[in-house]
C-alpha cells in the first residue's frame, strides 16, 4: 500500500464529479499503486503476490445417482448452514455444512436415518501453485504444510474426522471410513499472514505472523472435543446475533415462500413479480458480507465465482458483493 494515497482521494472523487475521467485514472495510477511490486521479476525484498485459494476437498461416497429421489440442497440464510437431503435405496440421507468463526473451522456431516450406511473417502487436492507435503495427522486425521511459489507465504490444512460406529483410516493422503453411522470431518486452515497497517517495507517479515501449524492443531483439537452439537450451537449464537439484527418483509400477503430459488429466477426474468425473492436477494447479501469478514480481520473483496485459475490478479479498486466469500 502507499501511505501517502489518502491526501489525493478527494482530489480524484472531484474529477470524476467534473467528468475529467482521465484525470481521475492518472492520479489514482500515481498515488494509489503499491510500493510493493507486483511482477515476479521485480522482488525486492517480495513481491505483492496474487489471489488464490488454499486447494479443494472431495469425499467419494460410493452412492450413484441411479435410484436417488428426493433430492434438495438448501441454504438456510437465518443459520448459515448449508444442507443436502436425498433418499436412496429407501434410506434418507442428510449432509450439513457451516463455518464457524468463532471456532475456526469448517464441519461436514455425512448422516443417515439407518445404521452403518456411511462409507466415504476423504481427500485434499493441493493449490497447484504452492509446494508442500501431505502428512497423517494422528490416526484421524490428514495436514498439508505448504507455501505459495509467488511470495512465500507459508499456509497449513488440517483436516480431522470423527465417527460414530464403523472404522476409521489415514493412508496415502486420503481418509476412509468404512460402515459407519455418522461422519464427521472438521477442517481448518491458517496462513502465516499478518495484518500490518504500518508496513516496512525494508522487512521482508513485516507481514509474517503465527506458526499455522500450530493455530490449525489447537483449533481441530478444540472442534473435535466440543463435538458436532456444541459447535452448530456455537456457531449459531455466533452468526445469528448479527443476521437478525435486521428483518425485511415486502408484501407478506403475496408471497409464495416454497418455491426453489432457480425456479424463481426464470420466474422473474419473465416478469413475474417475487417479493420474497426480493427479500432473499437481500438478506442473500448481508449473509455474505457476515460470512466474509468480520471486525479486525481482511475485508470482503473479489472472490469466489469470479476465480476460474489459480492465479488471479490482485489489482482490483472495486469491490463485488455477489462474489465475497
């Protein structure tokens, strides 16, 4: 960042109310451009680096969709948890899915309405743009330890599960569990980032901060001995205090509230009218600004939809609510 790019915002915010867009593009291209360079070619003591993500999850389940009925996948806005239901071969399945923020970690269950029905593999697939190293995290568990090619910065994944009947295994970089009843995989990641609103740049640690592989052990520690139930509840208090801050009804009496949100889109672009698609838009909005970001940590910027590669550009002035994750 340049310390110095305060003193000019109001001189730009007035050439682009006078319309002297040029004027504005200049000024911003002189004040608000980073002392840290960007190009690999230019590090000196390191480079700015780029946005990226820390790899993806699979769970193989073994289940074909041939026979399955029922399905629904929900997003409850008034809990922040993600669901999804299916019936297969007469038994009904259900998997959740939150991000605690204050437990910092993810939790996915995989559960049934029948005994020993869980057989799944688990497995992390790295951000291709890092080195690292996949190791056995006790007997229940896997942990990457890597760090970006761009600009070093060190990041660790964690992923512990906890069962309920069945057996349990670690072994070339996958989980599997075998017959079990419910499944449950707790998934935490830290960088060694830190935040530092008086940079030297002169440093090349001044944005180094905790050891990730210990923050990450202590937070799966802790979300493996409160267990599923006491961290849903957590969590819950947690988000709902902020998203019933604010309630928005529009038209209550014209609303037709059991309808997929897909469905409703068409609807809509054809114009049919849909208040309460109106209201999910926006409570869509506040949800992802409260899952996004939160006081003292990065603000909500561009991300998720917009990320088709590994490497994105960092060079944005604007900020996309749709896509903050």
């Amino acid at each position: 960042m340049n310390k110095q790019s305060a003193h000019i915002l109001d001189e730009i915010r007035r050439a682009f109310v006078d319309g002297d867009g040029e004027k504005a593009a200049r000024l911003t291209r002189e004040n608000f451009n980073s002392e840290v360079p960007y190009e690999a070619s230019r590090e000196n003591p390191f480079r700015f680096g780029n946005f990226t993500t820390m790899g993806e999850f699979y769970i193989e389940t073994g289940l074909s969709a041939v026979g399955m009925s029922g399905y629904r996948r929900s997003l409850s806005l008034d809990s922040a948890v993600a669901v999804v239901r299916f019936k297969k071969d007469d038994v009904a399945y259900k998997r959740d899915f939150f991000i605690s923020y204050p437990a910092n970690v993810m939790a996915v269950r995989f559960a049934a309405d029948r005994p020993g029905k869980q057989s799944l593999t688990f497995s992390y697939a790295p951000n291709p743009v890092s080195e690292g190293e996949m190791k056995p995290d006790g007997n229940s568990g896997l942990v990457y330890s890597a760090a970006l090619d761009n600009n070093g910065m060190k990041y660790v994944v964690r992923i512990r599960a906890v069962v309920k009947g069945g057996t349990l295994s670690n072994a070339g970089g996958k989980i599997r569990v075998e017959g079990a009843d419910e499944a449950v995989f707790y998934i935490t990641a830290d960088t060694d980032y830190k935040m530092n609103f008086d940079p030297d740049f002169n440093d090349p640690k001044t944005y180094v901060g905790v050891n990730p592989a210990e923050t990450t052990r202590q937070w799966a520690d802790d979300a493996a001995a409160k267990g599923y139930a006491a961290l849903l509840a957590e969590h819950y208090a947690d988000y709902s205090s902020l998203f019933r801050r604010v309630k928005l009804n529009l038209n209550p009496g014209m609303q037709v509230a059991d309808v997929p949100t897909d469905q409703r889109l068409r609807n809509y672009r054809k114009g049919q009218p849909d208040y309460y698609l109106e209201e999910l838009y926006y409570q869509f909005g506040r949800y992802l600004l409260i899952a996004s970001s939160r006081p003292g940590n990065m603000p909500a910027n561009l991300q998720g939809y917009g990320i088709t590669m590994w490497t994105v550009p960092g060079v944005w002035t604007i900020i996309i609510i749709s896509m903050c994750r």
